[in-house]
C-alpha cells in the first residue's frame, strides 16, 4: 500500500476521533431519514404501523448495530471504547464522593510516604558519587585491635602507595582547621589537607583555575589552596579573577589556584571550604606511630576489592615485620568508597522504606476492601452487562480503567504530600549532619522517584482493577440476577475480607512493635550512666591561631587568662578546659608501655585527654582514688596523669595503680608519667559506646591551639553562651570560638541520639498511622458482615436471642480476626526487629514489655473498633430486619 495514503487513512481516522460527535449525528440523522422511508413505504402496503417500523428496522439491518459498524469504521474502536470507559469511571467516582475520598487519601497517604523515604534512597544508595567511574573508587585504612577501620600514618601511607599494584594512583586526606580574618573578627572554618593526586584520583577537575601540581604537597612547595564553590560564591562573591588572590588562613598566606565544581561534595571531608596541600611539617606527620590520614585509591581495571584487601593486608604484614615497634598489630581495610560514605546510614534508610512500604500495604489492603464493598452494589450492573454479550476483556478494562483513575488521583495528592515530607524531614536534620550526608542537599522528584511512583501506580492500578474481579467471577454472573446471590458472595466477601483485615492486623503488629523498640532503644540510649552531670554545663571550642600563640608559653597564658575572665563572670561556679568533649568519640588515642612489666611489643591503646586541673570537679565527676593534679602543673614539672577505672581493671586488676609508672613504646624517659588519681568512667564515646580506658594529662604539659571550654553555671546554661564568646573575643579578637552549645543539646543532638531519635519518629508516626488504617479496616469487615448478617440477627432476636448474645456474636468474630492478626504480627515483629538489632540499643529484638504492650494496645483499639457495628447489631427491630429482607 501507497505510504502517503496510509498515512491519510491515519490522519482520516484520527480526525474522525476529535470530530466523531458531528460525524455521529449526521449518520444518526441519514439513518432516521432512511427508517422514515422504508416506514411510508410500509404502510403503503397496508402494514400496520408497528408492523411497518418493526420491518423498515429489520431491511437496515438493525439501527444500533448499523450506528455501532459506521463508529468502527470511521473511529479507532480501542481508543473509543478507552475514552468510553474513562467516563464511565468519573461518573462511578463522582457517584460516591464519599468512597474516592476516603481512598484517595489512604491511597495518598501510603504513596507519599513511601516516595519520600525512597528519595532519599536514592540520593544516598542509587545515584552514583559524582566522580569518575565510581566503582573504582575504594577507602583505604589500616586496621587495629580497637578500630576496624584505622587512619594511616604517613610513612604508612608512602610505603602502602609505593608497594602496592591494585591502585593506579592512591592518595590521602585529613580533616584540619584555619582561622579566617573577617569583618566581625577571627571565625574558624573548616579544611582539608589532601596528597597532590587527591582530586585526579576522584577524577574531578576544577571549573576555575587549576588542580594541584605533582609534587605540591612536597614540604618545599608554595602554600596553595583550592575553594569549593559555595565558599567561592559566599565568600569571594563568585569573583572570576579569584585565581592568583593570597588569602591568609591562621596568619600564613596561602594562593588561590582552582575553584571545584558546584556538584562535587565529599561526605568524609567534615564540610571543608578550603582545600590545601599536605604539607609534611608537623612531629605526628612525620612519625609511623601517629595516625591521622584516611587513603582513597582507583582500582586498576579487573582488580577487585577482594584482590586489594588480600594485596594491601600482605603489604601491612610486610611493613608489621619491617617495622615491629610502631606497626605491631597493623592490617589494612580496603571497601569501596561508596560503602564508606553511606554504608553506617544504609540500614536506616532501608528501615524506614520498609517501614513506607508495610504503610502503604495497609493502605492498598484497605482501599480493595472498600472497592470489594462497592463491588456488592453493581453486582446487578455487572450481571447485566455479562449478559448482553460484554467480554471478560471489556470488563476487566473497565476494572482497570476506573483503579487507575484512583490511583492516578491517589499519586497526585501522594506526589504533593512527598515534597511536603520531604522538606520537612530535611529541615529536621541539623546543619551539622549535612557535613557528613552532602548527597541529602539537592533532594528532590528526580526520574528515579517518578519510576518507583509509577511501579507504585501500576501494581495498585492492576490490584484495584483484579479486586472486584474476584467478587464477581463471569462464570457466576447469571446468579446476580437472582435474589439467593447476595447471601452466598456476602459470605465469600466477609471470609476474604477478614483474610485482608488480618494481614492489615499484621503488619500494623510489626510497625507498632518496631516503633516501641526504636523508642525504647532511644530512652536507654538517653539514659546511660555518664558518669557525671550534664545539667547547667555550657560548651564551646576555642581556636587559639598558631601565627599568634606559636609557644606553649603563649598559649599556657592564654588558657590560663580565659579561665580567670570566665570564672568571674555572674553565674559561673567552674571552669574546665578539655582537649576533647566528653560524649564525642572514642579516639585521639596514645600508646602506653608498663614500667617493669615484661614487654613484647604490644599497643596498649588508651584514650587521650589533656584537661585542667578543675575539669573532673567542673564534671562533678566522682574521684574513687587518690587525687587530681593542680593548676601549677605544668611543663616544668614532673609529669603526672589521672586514669579511669576503665583502665585501673584492665591493666591494675588486683593492684593498687597509685604511684605506678607508665611511658610510650619505647620508655623514653621523657615520655614516663606518675599515676597520682583514679575516676569514675566518664563517657568519653559517642552515647551507647563501650567505655575505652582513658587517660588524663594536665593540659599545660601537652599544649594544643585547639580545645574545648566548658562551664557550669547556677542560671541557665544557653543563656551564658552570649558572654563566653564576648569575653573570649576581648582577651583576643584573632582567637576564634565555634560549636557553642549547652551540653544537654549537645548530647540531644549527637549523631547517635539523632539517628535513634529519628527511626523511633519517622516509624512510630507510621505506626500510628497503620494503627488508624487498620482500626478503620476491621471496623469496616465488622459494618459489611452486620449489614450481611441483619436477617440473622432479626431471626436471632425474634427467637429470643438477648442483646448481650448478639454483641457476644459480633464481638467474638472481631476478638477472632483480631487474635490471628496479633499473633502472626508478634512473630513477625521479632523476626523484622531481628533484621534491624544494629539499631537497636539495650532492647532486645523480643523485648516481652514491648510485645505485650503492643498487643494490649492494638487488642483494645480493635474492641473499641468493633463495638460501634456491634451496638449497632444489637439495636436490630426484628420486624424491621424481616420485613426488609
């Protein structure tokens, strides 16, 4: 066939379509004009006029079917009867305002919910990291006794890179600190020191200016830096001349050379602005015992991460044997970079999908009971449809047609309520989370979250549509005419409907269990021993620039002037300086060696803290032994430390530590200290962390320009927090103070509370909200089955059946659904708590308390569900009742 008349064929079809009203009546009326005829003729022949129209209709072959072959003929009949039953459908819809509602609000519900929570999902587990051929990409730690995953040393670092034959290129990073002169003084802000190759091996290269040279990061090399694109906007106003611009960080000048692009983000940097070279300089760079670098490698093509970890941990063998003093112990932790970003925050993500997902299983479950209730009233419509020849086919396309409607009005609003959700859960998260989950910052719709919506669409559009399908079998649809059929398939319904009902049960069973879990785990994990007393304790960290306090001298004058100014500030009854906050991390740690114990080279890993003298009583922290240091101790004195408990029974179980001696590996004379005190086991770790041994320097023999001020006061905490800037500020205005805070808040906001806070939130509100569905489900199972059941009880009741049977009756069916449901739920709750006991903290995954009181819970609501239907049953007028059927 000629293409150019098929194609006008095509376009004659199509126009028929947009104009088939017109075209419709103009055949009707042809055909009416046609009847008229043949009638006249008729009854010229002496037909009666019934006769002559019933024979003119029988000539044209019938009107409808010839209306019914020129609509065929001139339209596309599939499109036609598609636009047919997309009326039909928002007429059904239109007709019960009430029902579309209802289940497109359950539908809503469940939809926006799952999609905000996979949103994130897919920010954080499907989307690439923005470098090149991020599957190549792998973290490279060491690893130790204490940590599975270690920081590198740099002589480390140089061997691992020289040695190896998995990386085509192996780079390190490290967080650091710099003092930012601006307008309303010094502001600390947040760096990174990174290896020369660091952005190559990413495979980013900067928008504006240049990457680092080889051989940049060499000791000798000029002071450079890179920005990252925020700060270049924020900061330097975008300035397209930035290149080449000194700017001075802690008092030395540092060149501009490149600006990153706007996507790049790197979770593990702590949200760095500057990016600068790794300068080897320092004593902890330079020495193979200090450990403060975290290595990226590209995995050369066909090495797998199982081939790296097997090379690099015969490397550290190697090195542990070369090297026995300061790398006893030493393996390596090679995992793919992307693991290393997100892989402490998959399980959470994953919960809370689940927990989207069980949501929206109750809703579905919830809207097919309600479309199965509906399905009673057009029995009859379907039977007649059945029996004037419709097809199963037609028939299901219309099921399918009128599901998908509600499901398409169900993703609209469920689309609207996912944006909403998910700009409040990321208003939710504080400012300082992000530093370490940047993929969360461009959350939005994208393709991904439209495809999982549109799954979501399609599997409820077909479940919706088989629904009524198997409530209303064709091969049963002669039986809907007749009276006996509302009896036998309300029967079928109630038994199907009570399955529906007892798998809603279920699931809200295991949502409520996991929720009370969560919430649990979060009380304990808020309520362990600290071992001292958070209450009206003000925090904040000082950065004391190196340029301006390059000595210990310096410095010792400084912390010793800003102890004195604090004290005597209204309100403030201690003061105490730390080198670490307590509730922060189990690190910083130090190697220590026993005088006069044998020694065989092992690493005795202690925490490390350099506090003042007053810092234990500032904790209010109990002293079980001996005494603390005082504030004349300093560099000049004879070196002293303060132990935790911890300690004394790991090392002094059985004796006395007063007066014992310990030093570094190598016993350096210099390195020995006095054991003159012992405390309690302040929670130096994150919350919910083991208590490591600690030990506690006097700050003025071990100086830093960086540490943290404490201070309690009589008043209110947050409200002091004002002055202790202000003051700090006029002793100095270059030394810069960041992180202030009450130490309650602190606590409240620390990553561990944050996430369990989170998951016992985001699930209990689902919880709630499948409690709610699934009371409105089984109070739906119980109304049908009463509505079902009304000539029974009108029997029941004429026979002399009591009130109190017929809501015995009723109540036992709901005691019954509810029963099942609650038992299925309880062993799938310990089964799915199982699944997530790494968030779980001090709980087990079969808590009895929380078991029980969830099934006390749901046991009540699910009475209180099924006692209106059963009131309701028991107000039966038998006369009434019989005289209806």
């Amino acid at each position: 066939m000629n293409p150019w008349r098929l194609l006008r064929a095509c376009l004659q079809r199509f126009s028929a379509v947009f104009k088939g009203s017109q075209s419709q009546q103009s055949f009707a009326d042809e055909i009416e004009s046609h009847l008229q005829l043949h009638i006249e003729d008729n009854l010229r022949l002496g037909m009666t006029p019934e006769q002559a129209r019933r024979e003119a209709i029988l000539k044209l072959g019938g009107v409808e079917m010839t209306k019914q072959s020129y609509r065929e003929r001139n339209t596309l009949p599939l499109l036609d009867d598609l636009l047919q039953d997309l009326r039909f459908a928002l007429r059904q819809l239109r007709r019960s305002p009430a029902f579309t509602i209802t289940a497109a609000l359950m539908l809503s519900l469940g939809i926006g919910a799952s999609v905000a929570i996979f949103a994130f999902v897919d920010a954080a587990l499907l989307k690439p990291l923005p470098y090149r051929d991020p599957t190549r990409l792998a973290g490279v730690n060491e690893a130790v006794k204490l940590f599975g995953r270690a920081p590198l040393s740099y002589p480390d670092y140089l061997d691992w890179k020289r040695l190896n034959n998995v990386f085509s290129s192996m780079d390190v990073f490290t967080g650091t600190g710099f003092m930012l002169n601006t307008s309303s003084g010094a502001e600390p802000v947040e760096a990174a020191r990174v290896s020369d190759g660091f952005f190559r091996t990413l495979g980013t290269t900067p928008v504006l200016g240049r990457d680092f040279y080889q051989g940049e990061d060499l000791p000798s090399a000029q002071s450079t830096m890179i920005l990252n694109y925020a700060t270049w906007k924020l900061r330097f106003a975008g300035r397209m001349d930035i290149v080449g611009q000194v700017v001075q960080l802690s008092g030395e000048p540092y060149t501009i050379v490149g600006v990153l692009p706007e996507d790049f983000h790197f979770a593990l940097d702590g949200g760095a602005e500057f990016w600068v070279p790794f300068h080897a300089k320092g004593e902890c760079d330079l020495r193979r015992s200090c450990h403060s670098l975290h290595g990226i490698g590209r995995l050369k093509d066909g090495v797998t991460i199982q081939a790296a970890q097997s090379e690099m941990q015969s490397i550290a063998s190697q090195l542990e044997r070369q090297y026995p003093g300061d790398n006893r112990g030493q393996g390596a932790t090679i995992e793919l970079l992307s693991e290393l970003i997100v892989g402490d925050i998959r399980p959470i993500l994953l919960t809370f999908l689940a927990a989207a997902g069980l949501l929206l299983a109750i809703a579905c479950v919830n809207v097919a009971s309600l479309l199965l209730v509906g399905s009673e009233s057009r029995s009859r419509e379907i039977a007649v449809r059945g029996a004037l020849g419709a097809s199963r086919v037609r028939i299901v396309r219309q099921f399918l047609t009128e599901g998908l409607m509600l499901v398409t009005l169900g993703c609209v609003l469920g689309l609207g309520l996912a944006g909403l959700g998910m700009r409040l859960l990321v208003s939710l998260i504080p400012k300082h989370f992000f530093e370490g989950m940047p993929f969360f910052l461009d959350l939005g719709l994208g393709w991904h979250a439209i495809v999982f919506t549109g799954v979501i669409a399609g599997m409820a559009g077909v479940l919706f549509a088989v629904t009524p399908l198997l409530r209303l079998p064709l091969t049963a649809l002669r039986f809907g005419l007749a009276e006996g059929y509302r009896g036998s398939t309300g029967t079928v319904w109630r038994r199907f409907g009570s399955s529906l009902v007892v798998l809603e049960l279920m699931i809200a069973v295991v949502l409520l269990v996991g929720a009370g879990l969560l919430g649990k785990s979060l009380y304990q994990l808020l309520h362990v021993n600290l071992s001292f007393n958070p209450d009206h304790l003000a925090i904040l960290t000082v950065e004391a620039p190196p340029s301006l306090y390059p000595k210990d001298e310096n410095l010792i004058a400084l912390q010793r002037q800003i102890i004195s100014r604090i004290s005597a500030l209204p309100g403030v009854e201690s003061v105490g300086l730390t080198s670490v906050a307590p509730v922060s991390f189990n690190g910083n740690t130090d190697w220590i060696r026993f005088v006069g114990r044998p020694f065989n080279g092992e690493h005795n890993e202690v925490n490390l803290r350099d506090v003042s003298a007053d810092y234990i009583k500032m904790l209010q922290a109990k002293l079980l032994r001996g005494r603390l240091f005082s504030d004349s101790v300093d560099g000049a004195k004879p070196k002293v430390v303060v132990i935790n408990q911890k300690l004394a029974e790991m090392y002094y179980s059985g004796q006395n530590p007063i007066g014992q001696r310990f030093g570094n590996g190598s016993l350096d004379p210099n390195s020995i200290k006095e054991i003159i005190g012992v405390v309690d086991d302040i929670n130096e770790g994150s919350l919910g962390s083991p208590i490591w041994p600690a030990v506690y320097y006097p700050i003025y023999q071990d100086e830093d320009n960086s540490f943290t001020l404490m201070v309690r006061t009589s008043q209110s905490e947050a409200s002091i927090l004002p002055a202790l800037v202000s003051t700090i500020h006029s002793i100095d205005r270059g030394v810069g103070t960041r992180g202030e805070s009450t130490m309650s808040t602190y606590i409240h906001d620390s990553p561990a509370a944050y996430i369990h806070r989170s998951c016992a939130w985001l699930v209990g509100g689902f919880a709630a909200l499948a409690l709610v569905l699934s009371m409105a489900g089984l109070y739906g199972v119980i109304a049908y089955s009463v509505s079902q059941r009304t000539r029974e009880i009108g029997v029941r009741m004429a026979l002399g059946a009591q009130r109190s049977s017929v809501y015995q009756l009723i109540l036992r069916e709901a005691a019954r659904l509810t029963l099942v449901g609650i038992v299925l739920g309880l062993i799938g709750a310990v089964g799915a708590a199982t699944l997530m006991r790494t968030l779980l903290f001090g709980t087990a995954a079969w808590d009895v308390g929380t078991l029980a009181s969830v099934a006390v819970v749901l046991g009540g609501c699910a009475l209180l569900a099924s006692y209106i239907p059963a009131r309701r049953a028991a107000s039966v007028n038998p006369v009434e009742a019989l005289r209806a059927e």
